[in-house]
C-alpha cells in the first residue's frame, strides 16, 4: 500500500493515550528498513558539538545553564537592547510585540497577549530571549545577561520585586498566571458536532444576507505586482 | 467589471469581418521566436507576471518576520508550483551552504549523531509524498469577519507538493530511541532558531526528513537543504534548515508552542498542541482577485484538504449555503493531500453568495463560521477553517464577504 | 574522483576536534537573512545553480531549431519542475499574448468554431492529468553505440507533470464530427507551424487541451498559452501554441510524420505511425553527471514510463544483465506517467555495469540494445528504448558503455 | 474511476482496426460532459478566418491551391532563398539539411534521407516548404513561387526533367520513389517477443565486457552552467 497516512481503525490505547489525541494515527511507514540500526552512516555527535546547539530550556528548568542577574541589571540590559522595539516597559513600539500587562483581558474583544497575562512558563522566555531576541543580534546574550532581562521582564509584568535576583535556582519557583488556563487539543471531542452524517442539502436555512464585507476596511493590498526578480 | 453577455466570450465579428487575431495570421506564427535554452533555467511568461507572492505589510513590523502568500486564485491542479508557494520566515532565510549543513539527533538516545546532506542522500529508504503544508494562521485574520479581499490573502498560506526524503523514523531508529522518549523538539539553524515540540509518535509515524520538493531540490525560502515534513500539521511544526532533533520525556513548552500557537477561547483558556489541521476548502475561482467576466459557461474552481485524511466529498452553495451542490473531484485524492474540485455552472448574471464544504474519511465536515464562533469565540488566530462565502456581484465583481 | 572510504561521508572528527560547521555556531544561524518577499516568484538556491537545461549545439544548425535537454540526473521524484522541463522548437518560442490566441476548429465538422483561451477556461469538464512527455528522438544519439556522457543528453527529453486542460473530446463534439472523420491534424502557431495528424480515435479518448502545468500557467517554451497533450504518444504530436483542429478521412503525410518521426529499420523500409513510446527507463543516480562519491550505503535511483500503460516492476542489475533486483517502486503509479524507482545498495568500490529494465502492464518488457538492433537496425532516430548501462568505476566515475 | 488511460481488454475488433494498432485504447474519458453540443462557448469560423489558417497540403493533393511553376523559375527562388543554407543543388551547408541525393543509401550504415531518397510524397515538399521555409521567413512564398521551388527540389533529385512545370494540376502524378517503402507500425507483432511472461532474473548471461565507451567520442558538453538566467 504506497499510500501514505491512512488512517487506521481506532483502538481503546488509542483513545487512553492522551498523547495521541490529536495525532492523525496511521500505519507505521511501510518503507522504513527492518534492520535500521544497522546503516553505517551518520557519525557520533561528541559532547562538545551537542553542547554547542543544545540550548532549549524546558518549563521544568531543564536546560538552564548556570548563572544569575537582577531585575536592576536587566532594566538596563533592557533599554539598550530590546526598548527601541518592545518599548521602555515593555509596551511595544509601533507594531512590534508588547511584552508586558494586559492582565485580565483575554476574555476581551481585544485581548492583549503577553509574558504576564498570557503565556503559561517562565522558562519560555529564557529560552526565546536567549534563541531569538535581541531581534538581528540573536544568541548574542550571555547566560547572565539573559537571567537578567528575564528577571526585569517578570518584573515588568508585576511578578517579581524590584530587588529580585533571578537564577538557575529558583527559576524552578517562578510560576505564571496563566498556566492553569491551558489545556490539551479536546477537538475530537469538544466539536464532536462537527463529524456529521448527512449535511444539509437542500433549505438549509431562511433568507441569507451579507453581514459584513471585506471592502469596507480597504486592507487588502492592491493587485500591482511587487516588485521582484521577473523584471 | 464589463460582462460580456451570452454564453460567447467573443462575439462573432461582424458579418464579413475576420478576426484581427486570425487575419492576417499573426505575427509569432511568421517570425522565429527565442531559441531553446534562452533560459536554462525557465520562468513564467511575461503575460504573467501578476501572479506572484504577495506580502501584507501592515501584518508585521519586519519582513524578515512575516509572510508572502501564494497566489491561490490564479492557479489550478492540486499541486503548487515551486516559485509561488507561500513563504513564512521568523528571522529572513537562512543560506546554508550544502556542504556545510549538518543534522544532530541527540537527547534520550543510545547514540547522538551527526548526518551530513550526502548521509541523507544516501540513507535507505527515500520516498517521495504529496502534502499540503498550511499554516495555523491561514484565515487567522478573519475570524472578526471578512476582512482581506482575495484568497492569496484569506487562504493563501497553504502549498501542496511532492516532497523526496526519509521518514524520520529510519534516523530516530539509527540513533536509537530511549524507551522514556516521548517527544522530539526539532530545531532549525535560521536566525530564529526556529524550535516545536513533536509527539514520537508521530514521529515515528509518518513524518519526513525531506530534501526536495517537486522533483528539485528544496527551494531556499522553504528550508534549503533540508526540512522537516509533519503530514497533515500545522505548518509550524515543519521546521526549516533544520539542524537539530531531540528526544525527550515532555514537550518543551517553547515560544511557538506557548505564546504561539495556542488557541484562546471565549472563556479565556486555551487550547495547546493544536496539531492537526481539519477539514477546509475554498472556492478559487470566482474569487474576489479572479472575478466572473462572462454569463453562460462557467468553470467553478476550488481546493479542499484535511489534516486527518482523505476528502472524500466538498460540496458547493451558489446561495450562500441555503442549498448544495456536490462538487467533482479531480485527480488522484491523497490522504494529507490538497484536493482540487470544480462545479461547471452557467451564470445569467444573478448575485451568487459562493460556498464550499469540504468532507474528510473519518466523517468531519467543514463548519461555517458562526459554528466555530460559537465553540471559540473570536481570538483564536489560529484554525480558523470556517467556511468561506464570496459575493459574485451581478458585474462579475467578487468580494469577501458574510453571511447570516 | 575521490571516494570516502567506509560508511561514513565525513570521517568523526579528530578526538576531541568538534566540527567547524557546528562549533562555533554558523553565521546563518545568528544572522537575518532575506525577508519574505526577495523573490515574488522564487528560483533555486544559488548553490543549484548548476542544475538547468543544456543544449548540444553540435546537434543542430540552429539554437531556433534546437533541443535543451532535462537534467535528470539532479532530480527526484515523478514530477518534472516547471524550470527544468526540456525544450525542442523548430521555429524558436512563440510570445503569444493570451488575449490574442485563438484556436480553431474545422475540416469534416457540423460547425466549425473559434475559441478564445477565456472559452477554453469556461469550458465543463476540466481536468487535472500526470502524463510524460517523451521526444521519440529521446535516446536517439545511441543507437550506433554510447555517445554521450550523461542521462541529461542520452535521456534528458522526457518531462512529468499534471497538466489542467480540457478533453479535447469536448471540443471536437461541440464542433461536431462527421462520421467520415477519422484523423485530426493539430497545427501550432509557431514559426514552424508545426502539424501531426492524431487518429480521431485518440483524440476522443484521452487527450487533452492544456493550459495550465504542475498548477500554474504553461511555461512560454511548452506551448503557452495552449498545447495539446497526448497521453503515451511521441513528444512531437503535443503540438504546442496549439491554433488549429481539423478533422479530415486520412492522416495529411506531414514533415513530421514523414521525413520525420519515420523509423528507417535495416532493410531500407521504414514504420510509420509509430505514435506509441514503449516502456523504457533509465538510471538517474548514479550516472555520468551523478558519479558514486562514497563507499558504504548508496541509493540508486531512476525513472521508469510506459506509453502502453502503468509501469508494474522495474529491476535493476549492477553487473551488466547477468542478474537482476527487482526495485522499489516509490509513490503512485499513474498510467502513462513517470515512476520513480530506488535501490538502496552497499558499494564496496568494486566496479558496477548499472542497468534498469522496466515493466509495464500490458506484460511489456523493456529490451537490451542488442534486442532492439537485431530487429530494428541502428539507423531508426527514434524510438530506442534499449537498456541503458552505466560503468561505475573503482573511484566512483561513471560512464556511458554499452555491454556484451 | 479517477485514472486515465487504463488500457481496457482487447476485443476482436481491436484487433482488426488498423488505426488503433498503435493506439493506447483507454475508457473513454468520464470527465467529458454528457450533453457537450449545448456549451455556448466559442463561436462560428468565418470562412475567411478557415481560409487564413488552412494551408495544409494532403498527400491526394487537398489543399493545394491554383498555381504553377517551372524548374527554371524555381532554381532562381531556390538560389535566392534556401541555397545558403541547403546548398545550390540541395547538397546542404554546413550542419543545414541534405535536400536531394542519397539514393541507394537507405539500407547503408550512414543513410541520407532526402526528398528523392526517403520522402514518400512530393505533398509533404509544397505543404513543408510554404508552411516552414525559408527558416526565418516562413509562409512568405506564394503558390507560385511555392509550385516552383517544389519542381527544382524534384529536378535536384532526377525526378522530373528541366523543363518541368509543376502545377495543382499535374501534382498528383508526382510520385516518389521510397512511398511503397512505408508500412504502418507494427510493433505488437513484429516485437512481440518484448512481451516477455519472465524476465531471467539469475545467472542470464555469460561473462559481460563493455564493448563501446561514450568517453572515447567526448561530445558531451562540459558540466559548466550554460549562462542564463540565473546569473
Ligand atoms: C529590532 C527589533 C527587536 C529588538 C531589538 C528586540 N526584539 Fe524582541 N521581538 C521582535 C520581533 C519582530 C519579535 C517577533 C519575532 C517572530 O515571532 O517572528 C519579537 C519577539 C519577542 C518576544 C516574544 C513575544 C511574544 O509575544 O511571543 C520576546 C519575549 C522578546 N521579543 C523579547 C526581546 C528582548 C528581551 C529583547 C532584547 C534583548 C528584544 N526582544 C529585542 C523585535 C525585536
Ligand atoms: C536560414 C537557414 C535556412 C534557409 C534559408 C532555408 N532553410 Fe530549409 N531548413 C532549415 C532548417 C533549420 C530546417 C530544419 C527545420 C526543423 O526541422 O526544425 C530546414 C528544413 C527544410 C526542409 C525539410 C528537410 C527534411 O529533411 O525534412 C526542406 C524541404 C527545406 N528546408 C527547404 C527549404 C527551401 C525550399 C528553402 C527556401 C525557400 C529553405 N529551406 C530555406 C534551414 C533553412
Ligand atoms: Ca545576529
Ligand atoms: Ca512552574
Ligand atoms: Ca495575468
Ligand atoms: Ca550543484
Ligand atoms: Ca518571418
Ligand atoms: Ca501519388
Ligand atoms: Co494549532
Ligand atoms: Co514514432
């Protein structure tokens, strides 16, 4: 059978593992080799080289290399290297992310999404900060610098002290208030009423009339090809 | 828009009078053109150079973080060509020199190790699979109500290709995975170090470690030389330049998988590890970028896909999902695939309010959107495969639209 | 050539010597790169940029009427890229403006009519199709003995994608045929006005009128706006810049059905008519272009078609015929459409006569050149779809030879 | 069904119908709409527009249109318009076509295939030359012009004498020598050992030794990109 993905029958494992919820189970890929292992390609990755690309920090503080910093030496850290986008406390500039308040607004029209009032861990931003930010000098952070503007980031989003110091130690007791609001995809579930056995053909419903239109906000960009590599 | 009435896109010319396309014979047929390796490389002709990516750039602060959306309404068949799939950077394209790229597979394994580009070329095993890749995002700025007038920009966060690699199961196999391992966190070696956490299981299953993409090497906008092939998920998960896989007991909890990437309800909670993308589909053509020019004959055209399977039915309402019409199927149906599907109609100029409703095998039947607002509400950004409606003005002019 | 020694294509660094791709972390992974939209239409990565169409030009007098050959020997999967489809004109590439083309059909018909590309667009029934296309002159430097050195040149004018168009059956029933109609002559609008006469039975069976390839528009150099597709057939008879049908009670005896695309056999008479291209196949990798660079674990790869029909087995021998491994064949077989197939194999450096022999389902076996010669000559141009060998030498070089 | 082409089972009558020897027979495709003759699109061919496209030339001689030309008339044309690149007696320039000779050499190893010595119809000459030649400016020669320069390219093969003058009339007199020479194509049976129930798979041969060597002729362009677009 060359065809990929096919669902097969579900079985009660299945259904217990949560895990798999929302994993689209198929048959295992009928072209792996048997004896897999025995392949001599590839070569040992050493110690060193893992060190140099394992960076991930997990929300149990796994990861976290050693070090420390203040939310006094992360304010400053802060305002050379990340306000001129994110604002001096974290408020965004222009369009780029806020990274501070919003509490209390994600049942809102407009909620405003950030490390206090929205994401689940802590270690996320270690993680992110040290990967990604600052935005074009990515993974230029040093352990310390780092912890720093983590600390100065919870501090901006009222979860810390003014005089908190930040480690690889008590990072494990930094929890956010938010992380009890997330839960695993319950779709096949929750929208149960979506796997339907007969739609509806034919007078489905009364009259129909148009409720919004996309022309009215004039967003869309116009049908001129951008400039490119055709001309 | 000027309709041309009745069924003929051109009117006979005028009694006795030829058609100046045919009389005299037209200059290309008199004349010698380029010659054959004009360009070894070939590009689309010129009468088409409209039909490209496009970037909303009022979406994000900086377009090296942002998207270029592919030009669904001006395309057809189920696959996309390779210049004109969508594009989604975090930290602009990474160019990697082939010979320098290298691919760690470490955490709880017997063996870490580290692949070369050739060791993959040389791995047993290779296959080569259609999928479609969409983004969790794609509609996401609809979900308040119509906003964006044309489906490059509503839906064009999807491509569709045959992708040539190796399950990652026979590279997991090689570095042997620890019994405690239950999730990959796979990783990417562009500025934003791009990172999602990965279920072994699927894994395991039918996931790609892929170095090509319809027929040629990967292009670099999409991972140059190697990416990650998730089947069926989000398009997030299918890491780009990837340089890193690791096994561990739990997911990571990483940006793109917190902030990112969870789907806020009304109530204020959230839905995380949204994986698999359902059952959608949307009408191309007539579309508010392709709008009708002609009464009489038309070619209603349309793409559906599903995350958990096979399509297996996509019907289509001229008024606005009061009544359905079951749509043909073209082309060989491919689980985790995009599917194209036409609806011939004639046209006598009426207003039409365009729908279609995808089907997958295991029963899912795409909703509308007042359904899924009544489930999610409206700031989930992400998933949002609610059915479209365009309005078909009696002009032929299109536009995005709701309706109740 | 320098072949690595072992399983390994990079030897594990010196003991404690990480590797410099990895420590210090690479520039590409600290760095933004190019933002979303560099390339509204995207092109292959700069480090690709060797894999394009190449043209023998001692072939031919003119790069007008000339051929510029696919490299195969780069490529994976079924599918052809859009940019590396070979190329043969005879009058150079028609630049026909869209708006402008217009097909006509006439001869032993009720009604003769006249299509715009827009008609051709409306029209019911559109399809989407995978079909090869292969010049009956594919192979045909080699009928005397190996010539050239690479897939490219000795097996380079085949192309494999789906094609969106319309049945041509369509058309010719809306004109409707007289009963005395038995052929179709299908005319081009090129500068060599190029015509073949297709038996009306064929063209009511399968084949297609084209617009769009692998989902986008047709490319100038395949025929745009409009060609015709003729599923299994020789190459030559998907007339392109289609302009005109007509129907008539005998094929018209062309240039291209007479001096040409006639197989000369070895005693002085020659085949006519010999539209069908036979089950044939080639060894992509390794291959001239694509020598063997590694001892240990390598991945033969190739292609496979059949005009008859679907392509049922391949099987590959690495000793020049004496004995044969049946390959795998890798994703959906389509009828009169490309296959890929692998080997996966162990290379210990001793030398390899690689050959592939194809199957398809009409019980069709690919044959040896010798087969072919001792019925057909080595004068027949066309049609050689013998066994190709490729010589791997003990330092990986691979040539084109024949065996015996 | 959603496949094309799938070869049916053959029937009698197959077998027996010529024009389908070398035809895929397939299902009809199901796609093609039931009631076609009742699409309106496209629209009535004018005469005037056929006449303008219709310029094919049919070995019985439809499609040849009123004119005549002389051997003399067209030796001048030939000189003026084709000689530099097929040569003054068709002998060709350089890698430009052989038009005449190379009778007798059919069944050589190097074979010349000209109007006299392959060509099984003098049609194809007038259809050919008006349709394609001269390369550069083809559809530029009138029937006359077009009459003419076909009895030179029949006088430059010994086929007809100096004084010939080609006319619509006397056309379907030429015939040329090769025509009987043709037959249709034949492979299902004169090939019908290609057909083969079981391959030999083990051991099907003697020892193998190359006999021929592409890199002796080294015509094969080098590897070098061509320059092109990419650059
Ligand atoms: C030049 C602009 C720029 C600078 C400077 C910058 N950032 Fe960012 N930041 C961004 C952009 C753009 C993103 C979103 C990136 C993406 O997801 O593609 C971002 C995202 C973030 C996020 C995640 C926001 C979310 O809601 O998911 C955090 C946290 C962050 N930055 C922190 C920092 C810190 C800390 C610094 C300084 C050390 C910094 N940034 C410097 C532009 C910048
Ligand atoms: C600039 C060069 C050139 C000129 C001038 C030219 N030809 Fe040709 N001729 C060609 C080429 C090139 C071909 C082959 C075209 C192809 O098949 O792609 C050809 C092919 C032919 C053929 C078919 C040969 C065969 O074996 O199938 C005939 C007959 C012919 N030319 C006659 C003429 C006549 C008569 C004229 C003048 C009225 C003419 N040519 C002028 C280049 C030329
Ligand atoms: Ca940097
Ligand atoms: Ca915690
Ligand atoms: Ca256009
Ligand atoms: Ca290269
Ligand atoms: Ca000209
Ligand atoms: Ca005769
Ligand atoms: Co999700
Ligand atoms: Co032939």
């Amino acid at each position: 059978d060359p065809q990929p993905g096919k669902p097969a029958a579900k079985s009660e494992k299945d259904k217990t593992d949560k895990a798999r919820q929302a994993v689209n189970v198929a048959a295992p890929a009928a072209t792996a080799p048997a004896a897999a292992k025995a392949i001599s390609l590839g070569r040992p990755a050493l110690q060193e080289e893992i060190a140099a690309w394992n960076i991930d920090v997990r929300a149990d503080g796994e990861g976290l290399p050693p070090g420390k910093g203040s939310v006094k030496e992360g304010e400053e850290l802060f305002l050379q290297n990340c306000a001129q986008c994110h604002g001096e406390f974290g408020e965004g500039a222009g369009r780029w992310p806020v990274l501070a308040g919003g509490r209390g607004t994600l049942k809102s029209e407009r909620p405003e999404k950030t490390i206090g009032s929205f994401w689940p861990y802590a270690s996320t931003v270690y993680d992110y900060v040290h990967r990604a930010m600052p935005f074009g000098s990515n993974l230029s952070l040093t352990p310390d610098q780092t912890y720093a503007i983590v600390a100065y980031l919870l501090n901006l989003n009222d979860l810390v002290a003014e005089d908190f110091v930040l480690s690889k130690d008590n990072f494990p007791k930094v929890d956010l208030p938010n992380e009890a609001n997330f839960y695993d995809d319950d779709r096949e579930t929750s929208e149960k009423a979506f796997w339907k056995k007969n739609p509806c053909m034919k007078d489905c419903s009364g009259e129909v009339h148009v409720t919004a239109r996309a022309q009215i906000l004039n967003v869309t960009p116009d049908g001129d090809p951008p400039k490119g590599n055709l001309e | 828009a000027a309709v041309a009435g009745g069924g003929a896109a051109l009117a006979a010319p005028a009694a006795g009078t030829p058609d100046p396309n045919i009389v005299p014979v037209p200059d290309w047929t008199k004349t010698l053109g380029a010659p054959v390796n004009e360009n070894p490389y070939g590009k689309p002709s010129v009468f088409e150079k409209d039909v490209v990516r496009r970037e909303v750039t009022w979406l994000t602060a900086s377009s090296q973080s942002s998207v270029s959306f592919t030009p669904l309404y001006a395309l057809d068949s189920a696959i996309t060509p390779n210049g004109l799939c969508f594009v989604r950077h975090h930290g602009g394209q990474a160019e990697i020199e082939p010979d320098k790229y290298r691919l760690m597979i470490h955490g709880l394994v017997d063996k870490p190790l580290v692949f070369t580009l050739e060791d993959l070329k040389r791995m047993p095993g290779r296959v080569n699979r259609a999928y479609f890749l969409e983004c969790a995002a794609n509609s996401g700025m609809e979900w308040r109500g119509a906003q964006l007038n044309g489906c490059q920009f509503t839906h064009g966060m999807i491509h569709n290709l045959f992708y040539t690699g190796v399950p990652l199961k026979t590279l997991l196999d090689m570095a042997g995975v620890n019994p405690k391992g239950k999730w990959v966190l796979a990783e990417g070696a562009d500025a934003a170090v791009m990172t999602r956490s990965i279920p072994l299981e699927k894994a395991m299953n039918d996931c790609l470690v892929a170095f090509g993409m319809n027929g040629e090497a990967l292009r670099p906008e999409q991972g140059y030389p190697v990416r990650l092939v998730v089947p069926g998920w989000e398009g997030n998960m299918w890491v780009k330049w990837l340089r890193r896989l690791k096994v561990g007991d739990q997911p990571w909890q990483q940006r793109e998988e917190t902030s990112k990437y969870t789907d806020l309800l009304a109530d204020g909670r959230s839905r995380r590890f949204t994986f698999v993308m359902d059952a959608k589909s949307v009408v191309t053509s007539p579309s508010p970028q392709a709008p009708l020019k002609h009464k009489g004959p038309n070619v209603l055209s349309g793409i559906a896909w599903s995350g958990r399977g096979t399509i297996s039915r996509v019907d289509v309402s001229l008024d606005g999902g009061r009544n359905w019409t079951t749509a043909r199927i073209d082309g060989p149906a491919m689980p985790m695939s995009m599917t194209r599907f036409y609806l011939d109609f004639d046209w006598a100029g009426q207003e039409l309010m365009v729908q279609s409703r995808a089907m997958d095998d295991t029963g899912y039947v795409q909703p509308t959107k007042q359904e899924l607002r009544a489930i999610r509400g409206t700031n989930s950004i992400y998933h949002n495969n609610g059915i479209q409606t365009w309005l078909v003005r009696s002009n032929g002019e299109t536009e995005n639209v709701e309706v109740g």
